[in-house]
C-alpha cells in the first residue's frame, strides 16, 4: 500500500520508467508524492507515463541512459537536486552461455546493464551529497545469486551491479548515501527474454520448473524499491534484497 507524501519534496531518478518494473515504480513514486526525473529509450512510453499520471510532477528524459547527453539531460531535469536514484533500466541476452556468446550481445548488455548505472550514479553523486544524502536503489536480479537464472552476460552483469552496490554503499554510507539492490526473479515485463541457445535452454529450463516460483507483477518490485528509497529503510546499506518468491531460497 502507498504511503501518501513518503516522498513529498523529494527528487528522484527512475530509469527504464517507460515499462515494466521502472514504470510501477515511477507511478508508486508520483503517488507518494516525489517529483519525478523518468528516462527510458523509449520517448513514446514516456509520453504515456505522463498521460498515466495526472497532476504528477513528472520530467521526462527521452534517451539511451548510458550514454553523456543523456546522463547529462537527466541530472539538469534534476534543477539541482536529488534525493534518490533508481536504477533499472536493463537487458536480457538471449540466455546464450559462454560458449556461444557473441561480442556484440555481450558488449550491448554489459553497456546498459553495469555502464549505464556506473555513469548515472556518478553523475548524481555530486547532487545526493549537497542534499546531505540520499538512496540509491539498483535492480540486480535474482541472476545475481547464481549462475543458473540466465545466460553469460546478464549472469556477468547482474554480479557486477551487486559489487556495484555494495562498493557504493561501502564508500559513501559516512557521508549518508545509501546503496542497495533488489533481486527480482520472474516478473511480468516487457523485457526481451527469448531463447537464443537450445542447449542452455536443456540446461536452466528443467531446474526453473522444479523451483516453480511465481511470476510476480511489477508492482511488488516497485513497493520494495519505493520502500529502500524512503527513509524506512535509513538502517540498511549494502544489502541485496531478493523479491523472487521464494526463488533464491530453493
């Protein structure tokens, strides 16, 4: 349940904001009172989150997040200042495993997956320390704890994102700037997840069906971001939370 104004006078960053996970959290952030910076590649998904949400002070930043003009477009919406950053937006690679990686994929889901969070939390730093803090939120994945969710490159991406996190909320938790990551499992997205590799598939297909965890819908992502944003959560730094139903446990 929203928390009515958990966010009022509070900036924040939301990428991937057009779909899935970034959308319900932008929407779960707008209800509960934040102004709101959304990116997403996608300038037709954002127009549509704008529409969704009435009354919302919601700018939209249309654009690849790894990329300089964006990242810089993105932290000026944020008229110079910021209280959190959620960083989301991310890539599937087909489940290809080492074997049968090509370098593009691997190149393309490394770049939006640990490059573009790297360069927007950089960029926000500046502004969460001269606000005196803050949060920042990463979406791992339940890939992230294992090596059998995915393929090569999003298993290699989602680790990095943890060590990401977890160097963050190390180097900055003194100075008030928290760090943590969601570990989702399956979530209703529209993130690209075909099969590219018939033998992975033989390989991690079986063991998700004995597991059987449920396909959540991204509204229960974005209740535990919204929450590791908020000052709810002031005494934890550094943690991976997984939100997989069970998943990780099995």
């Amino acid at each position: 349940m929203a928390s009515e104004g958990r966010f009022a006078g509070k900036t924040m960053i939301i990428t991937g904001a057009g779909s899935g996970i970034g959308r319900a959290t932008a929407a779960r952030l707008a209800d509960e009172g934040a102004r709101l910076v959304a990116t997403d590649i996608a300038a037709e998904r954002l127009d549509d989150l704008i529409s969704s949400l009435p009354g919302a002070d919601v700018h939209i930043v249309p654009g690849d997040v790894a990329d300089k003009r964006t990242i810089e477009q993105t932290i000026a919406a944020c008229d110079g200042t910021l209280h959190g950053l959620a960083n989301v937006a991310g890539i599937m690679d087909g489940f290809l495993p080492v074997g049968e990686i090509d370098d593009e994929t691997w190149e393309r889901v490394m770049r939006v997956n640990v490059t573009a969070p790297m360069r927007l939390t950089r960029a926000a730093l500046p502004l969460l320390l001269a606000a005196g803090g803050g949060a920042i939120v990463n979406v791992a994945s339940e890939a992230a704890l294992r090596g059998s969710a995915a393929g090569a490159a999003y298993t290699a991406s989602k680790h990095a994102v943890v060590g990401l996190t977890k160097n963050t909320a190390f180097m900055y938790g003194p100075q008030g700037v928290r760090a943590n990551a969601v570990a989702p499992g399956a979530v209703a997205t529209n993130i690209e997840a075909g099969v590219r590799s018939e033998f992975a598939a033989g390989r991690v297909f079986p063991l998700m069906q004995a597991i059987a965890s449920p396909v959540a819908e991204a509204e229960r992502l974005a209740a535990a971001i919204a929450w590791l944003l908020s000052e709810d959560s002031l005494n934890v730094n550094g943690a991976v939370l997984p939100s997989d139903g069970g998943w990780s446990v099995a």
